[in-house]
C-alpha cells in the first residue's frame, strides 16, 4: 500500500470516529431518541418472498348458505388474514444445550542404522562422511508425539416475549409474511425486539396469537442500545486492533 493510500485511510477512519464522537457528544444527557415509523415490509432490508409454490386453490362459496369457507366462527374471522392485518407473536424460548468433547492421542517411533562391515569399504565411506563419523551408527531417529484436547459447552437461553406484527404480503398457497418491531426505552437504555417470519393462517389460535416454533424462516432479534450497552462494548480502536493485528 503507497503513503498516500495509507494517508488516505487514515483520514477516512480519524473522519468516521470523529463523526461518531461528535454525535455523542451531542447526546450527553439525552436519552436515546426513538427510531421513526417505517413501513413494516421494507424493516431490515426485507423484500418481497418468492418460494415454490403449489397450485393455488379456492374453495368455491355456496349460495345457500350462511357459512363462509374458511371462517372459524359464524359471522366473521377475526384472526389475521389480509396485508395490513395485526398478529400477535409469542416468544418463549427456553433452550439449553450441553457438549463434552475429550480427545487425546499420543504416537512414538524410533528408526536406527548402521554399517559395521561391507566388504572392507565401510572406512571408505566413513571417510567420506565429515569428521567423527561411526560407520556402526549411521542412522538413529526417534520422534514421539503428543496430543490431547478437551472441550465442553454449557449454555442455555430464556426469552419470554410478547410482540405484535403487521402481515406484509400474503403469499399464493395463502400462508402470511409478518413483520414486527418494538422498540421500549427505560431510563437511558432502548431495548428492541423485532421478528419476521412465514406463518399459516391455520396456526393462528382464535385470540389471534401464534408460537414463535409456528414462524418459518424466522429472524428474532432482541438487544438494545444506550449508555449500558456501549459501556459492554470495547471502544472502536480496540474492536480495529483485534481485526487487524495477526497475532
């Protein structure tokens, strides 16, 4: 890299740094301010779905009747169906998991050989061998080797969250794309929580809840953002020096 493509980053990172220091330093004091309403469908970069679809098929009214296909109860479904419509996601997560790995090898090998007689000619070759060679131990190797490793993981997670989301596309089988963020700031600390995922109208229960275990391809994201959670991260220098330095 030339001088002035180091000088160059350099300045890129001192501008970047500077920036975000400004911005802190502006915030002394304040709380963290709320993120602006958004339109749900375009929340972290989501897109519109395209997955296999089977043939799409609807179940033909009759007109004598006063039940409608597809309505769980007598005059109207109330439970999400639409884009545009609220679902209310459950989360519970109560995960742990346990590994316990032990390994351990272990090799030796040795190797020996010699010339003590060939015909005469072994002082020969002795004298073409540098100084204080011994024709009777020409070759004497040995290696041992020793490995052994051991690993364990003990980990375990509870999530107890409630969140409503938005259906932001109704897909051709008819199963829902939902969308969902929350944002709840206490003192100085702004904790989000945000779920997308792919839902079947039948999995709704009649209060118009669902399971997070009945979201496919889902995305669940809890964390937050102020003074305590910066306070957890190691300074930006640091983070760079980790990246970069190869030892």
């Amino acid at each position: 890299m030339s001088y002035f493509s180091k000088l160059f980053l350099a300045a890129l990172l001192s501008a970047t740094a500077a920036c975000s220091t400004v911005d802190r330093i502006k915030n002394i004091g304040e709380a963290p301010a709320f993120a602006p309403t958004e339109n749900p469908a375009k929340m972290l970069g989501a897109r519109e779905v395209a997955l296999p679809m089977p043939a799409n098929y609807d179940e033909p009214g009759n007109a004598n009747s006063l039940w409608r296909p597809g309505s769980r109860t007598f005059f109207r479904d109330q439970r999400a169906r639409r884009a545009g419509d609220i679902v209310t996601v459950v989360i519970d997560i109560n995960d742990r998991a346990r590994l316990n790995n032990t390994t351990e090898r272990s090799r030796a090998n040795g190797e020996s050989a010699g010339l003590p007689a060939f015909g005469g000619f072994e002082q020969r070759i002795v004298d073409l061998l540098p100084d204080g060679a011994n024709a009777s131990s020409l070759v004497d190797m040995s290696s041992d080797s020793t490995s052994r490793g051991e690993g364990s993981v003990d980990r375990r997670e509870d999530v107890e969250l409630t969140v409503a989301a938005i259906v932001t596309q109704v897909l051709p089988n008819g199963n829902l794309v939902v969308a969902g963020k929350q944002e709840v700031r206490v003192n100085y600390e702004l904790r989000e929580l945000t779920v997308t995922g792919i839902i079947r109208p039948e999995d709704i229960s009649n209060a118009n809840r669902i399971q997070h275990t009945q979201i496919a391809e889902a995305r669940i994201s809890y964390g937050g953002r102020g003074h305590l959670t910066d306070v957890q991260q190691a300074r930006y220098g640091q983070q760079l020096y980790d990246i970069l330095f190869p030892f």
